[in-house]
C-alpha cells in the first residue's frame, strides 16, 4: 500500500473522531474529497429542490470533478490534518 494511500485511511479514521463538529460547508467538502478520492467524477442526475442535503452533496462533489485520485486523497489528509 502507498504512504499516500495509508495516510488517507489513516484521515478517514481521524475524521470520526475529531475535537469538535466542523460547520456544515467544511463537511461538504470533506465529503467532496473523500468522493472524489474513492469513487472519481459524480455522475447521475442532480437531485431535485425536495432534496436539499443530497443537492448540496451532489454539488460539493460536482466542484472537485476532474481532480485526480491522489490529489484528492492528498487533499482530504490534508483538511483533516488542519481539523485536528
């Protein structure tokens, strides 16, 4: 396994127990990246005006389409890091 791959699992565990809640835009983005991270580009149909949180979620990913694997991965640590 990568160091870059092994610090990003190591994020993702962090993330579960960090010192206090993040605001809501910061969660989007954590959720973007980690995405981004594992699934790449979103794809589908944006969710509707019924549904706000998947819309905002469908977005926050929408924002980092094309970011590559690494980056995104390099990029989440990174976030979680500074949250700590």
């Amino acid at each position: 396994m990568s160091d870059l791959k092994a610090a990003f699992l190591a994020a993702v565990a962090d993330s579960k127990q960090l010192p206090e809640k993040p605001d809501n835009m910061t969660l989007l983005k954590i959720y973007a990246l980690y995405k981004q991270a594992t699934e790449g580009d979103v794809e589908g149909k944006r969710p509707g005006f019924g549904d706000l949180v998947g819309r905002a979620k469908f977005d926050a990913w929408a924002g980092v389409k094309g970011l590559g694997t690494d980056e995104a991965m390099q990029q989440y640590t990174d976030l979680i890091e500074s949250l700590k």
